[in-house]
C-alpha cells in the first residue's frame, strides 16, 4: 500500500478489551475536518487492523463491548463523544481484523460479521515455506559474498530447518508445567535471524554454518525444554533431521558441536562480531573483565561464573542483541536470572530498567513508567532492558498490558499514555528528537520510542 495515501494503526484485543479504551485508539490518529466530521490527516485513508478479533470478554447479555462500537460505526458512520454525547462522523477509514480459530470465545455478532468479507488464511504448506526462507538466506550469502560451497549448503538449511520444526511442534505440545512449549513460524524466522548475523570472512567451510544452524535451532527449541528426558529426546530428533539433509556428517561431528556457543563477544567486547567461542575458559575471562566493570560503576554483584552461567549470559546477550529479541527466563527464585540479565545488558550497553511497586501501585502507574521510559529511549536513544519478576505482577491486568506492549510497542497506545500524563511527543525535547532524527508524524515517531526497548 502506497504510504503517502494510506495510514495503518495496529489495535490488539485481548479478555480486557473495553469499548471505550478502543474509541481512544480509533480516534487517536483523527483529526477534525467540517463541523462534526473527523477523519486521518489530509486526504489520506486509514486502515485498522485489529488483531484477536474474538479475544474481548463476552458479558452476560452475549454481547462484546468492542464489537458493538465497531457494528454503530459501520452501520451508521459515527459514534457518539463520551464527554459531551456529541455525534462524530467518521469518514474515510476502514477495518481488516483477524481471529484465532483455536482461542477465544468464538462469538461474533452477525450483524457485525455482514460487513466483512471472511476467508480462511491456512498454515503455508511446505512449498511455500521452502520458497520463504530460500530466498531469505541464498540472498544473505550472495549479497555477503561466502564461499560457493557455503552457498551451495542454502537449500538443505531450510529443508532441515523445516523438517526439524515439524517434528519438535508434534513431539513437545504444551501443558500446565510446561505452558511455554508452543512452537509456530516465528520460531523459524528467529533461527534465520540467528543465521543472517554470520559474515563470509568468518565461514569459509560448508560446516561452520550448519553449526550455526544447530547452536540456532538449540536456542529457540532446545532452551525451553525443562525435563532431561525432553533434553535428550530434542537431541536424538536434532541429530535425526541432520543426517537426513547431511549425509556426511558423523555421530562424532554431532557430539563435538552439541555445546557449541556463538556470542557477539567470543574475539573481545571490542570486537563485536558473532562468531563461535573458542574456548569456555576464554569466555569465563571475557565475562570475569565485563563483571569488574560492572561494579565499578552499579551496585557489586558477587557472582560466580560457573558454566552454566556463562552459558545463561551468553544466551541473554544474544536475545538482546536480535531486532526484537524479548526473552522470558523461567526458573526457581534465586537462580540469578535477574543478575545476569543485569549482566548481559551491561555487556550490551544497555541500560536496565525495572518498576518500583509501592503501596496502591496499579496499571496506570505502570503506564505512566512506560511512557517515561518510552520518552527516554526514543529522544535520547538509549537502548534499555525492561526488567519485570512474577513478584512485580500484583494485578493480572498488568500481564495484558506487558502483552499489548510486547505485540504492538503500545499500551493502548504510545501517544495515548504519553497523553495521560499530559506529555505530548510533539512537544517534548524538541532538540533531542532532532538529534535522533525523531520527527514528523506520530506514525513515524511510534517506531524511535518502541524500537530500543
């Protein structure tokens, strides 16, 4: 869609969703034209998508607050001012929404439903998904000039990347203790992400990047295995997969590059390029120099670089490093996940920020505290960590809003929270968001605040 006649704004429901929190989002990116007529700036045409269309909560009366409000303005082209019951004239916008036909309450009103046009989006079957990521990573090795025998290897990458994807989302399927084994196409983005950080001067054998791939495909799959049988079982059908695709490659092969690590640090935190780590001992005193630096300047953490904690920092490290890159560290308390996330950032140059709870602390205390922070990233540009704890959630609404702000950079929406504490992006540090090149409209603006996060 041509950007300079159309605007996109991105609405995410979730069990929450009201009809009034959504009428703030929906008139946000309004302005006032004639009388009682709004519509998006100028003369372009705007575009909703809402995401989890049949998420919201359906009431006693089989009715859906955000549905309605939607069903009043397509019937009738306006909805009512809360304030003062004034009528307000929508023009020029419409509504793409999507729903998840295994979650939520299946309840769409028919009324609603007449006015758009419904189909069925299917799993991309294997064709198309070879053809994705084909093109992905035979364009990352010839823009990146690598040897022709690395090039040449393309095509079983994505064929094992595939094949080893369906196999781990049939074997490990979720349940109460392990909630977190749900396994879709982001996670094989996410190995072809770890895979686009490779560089030609540093892979010259057809092997070192199907290490890559296995240290890849061990950190978005085997990390989040929590009993030593999946461990294992994750290894059999890994090693499975790859002599299937690699018919040269030996047991022994396997088994000398299962503990494989890549970090951004392994040649020197000067050196900030992603190759494999030579050695533990070499990590362990790259860390050991990043941990005295750390407490010269923070509170002293009195850590013990074990092995097992060197490899945490290095799998953290790599997250923060990824456009993206959200992680969620699941453990017993007092394992360390927060110190060496404290770490890792510090190794990242990034600062780290956590909520202060208090007395009556409730969401719009963490709005406010989001949107402060969305102020400091985006002008001044420092990319931060936001360090959260189960013990920091007093409230469930405030996993809802982590959600919205993990999906959309948003809670409601950046403008509106900064709007809430009567702070306006357009009259904020004009001189930083000059400096950042943080300027225009708030659809351009929106990416400077949410991207460092």
């Amino acid at each position: 869609m041509d950007r300079d006649e159309f605007l996109i704004r991105n609405i995410s429901f979730n069990y929450f969703s009201s009809s009034a929190s959504l009428q703030v989002t929906l008139q946000k990116p309004l302005e006032k034209k004639v009388g009682r007529a709004y519509g998006p700036p100028g003369t372009k045409h705007l575009v909703y998508f809402i995401d989890d269309f049949n998420m919201p909560k359906v009431d006693d009366y089989g009715t859906v607050q955000p549905h309605t409000l939607l069903r009043q303005h397509l019937d009738y082209r306006h909805w009512y001012d809360r304030d003062t019951l004034v009528v307000r004239d929508i023009h020029n916008v419409q509504y793409v929404a999507c729903m998840n036909h295994v979650a939520g309450s299946f309840t769409i009103n028919p009324r609603l439903q007449r006015h758009f046009c419904v189909f069925s989006v299917l799993f991309p079957d294997t064709k198309a998904l070879t053809s994705i990521y084909s093109s992905i990573l035979e364009q990352h090795l010839q823009c990146g000039a690598f040897a022709p025998v690395t090039q040449e290897t393309a095509p079983k990458i994505v064929l094992l990347a595939l094949d080893l994807h369906q196999k781990v989302s049939s074997m490990f399927l979720p349940t109460n203790i392990k909630f977190h084994y749900i396994f879709n196409l982001r996670d094989i983005s996410r190995i072809f992400q770890g895979l686009l950080f490779s560089k030609a001067e540093n892979f010259l054998h057809k092997t070192d990047i199907l290490r890559l791939f296995l240290h890849e495909s061990n950190r978005v799959y085997k990390d989040r295995m929590v009993e030593e049988r999946d461990l294992e079982m994750f290894d059999r059908i890994q090693a499975t997969s790859v002599k299937k695709h690699f018919h040269d490659i030996t047991e022994t092969e396997l088994q000398e590059w299962k503990d494989d690590i890549f970090c951004h640090f392994s040649m020197g935190i000067d050196e900030a390029r992603y190759l494999l780590a030579p050695s533990r001992k070499a990590l362990h005193q790259i860390l050991r120099e990043v941990l005295e630096g750390y407490n010269a300047v923070h509170a002293t953490m009195d850590l013990v670089l074990f092995e097992d904690a060197i490899a945490h920092v290095c799998r953290i490290s790599r997250i923060l490093k990824s456009p993206g890159g959200h992680a969620l560290l699941v453990g017993v308390g007092g394992s360390g996940k927060q110190s060496l996330t404290r770490l890792a950032a510090f190794l990242s140059s990034m600062e780290v920020f956590q909520p202060t709870l208090h007395q009556g602390y409730s969401t719009s205390d963490l709005k406010a505290d989001v949107a402060n922070l969305l102020m400091k990233t985006g002008l001044k540009g420092q990319r931060t960590v936001f360090l959260l704890t189960d013990d920091q959630l007093p409230d469930l609404h405030f996993l809802v809003l982590i959600n919205d702000l993990l999906i959309s950079g948003s809670l409601i929406s950046p403008t509106s929270a900064l709007s809430e504490l009567g702070i306006e992006i357009g009259s904020g540090d004009r001189r930083g968001r000059s400096q950042r090149g943080v300027r225009g409209e708030r659809s351009e603006i929106k990416p400077r605040l949410t991207d460092p996060i």
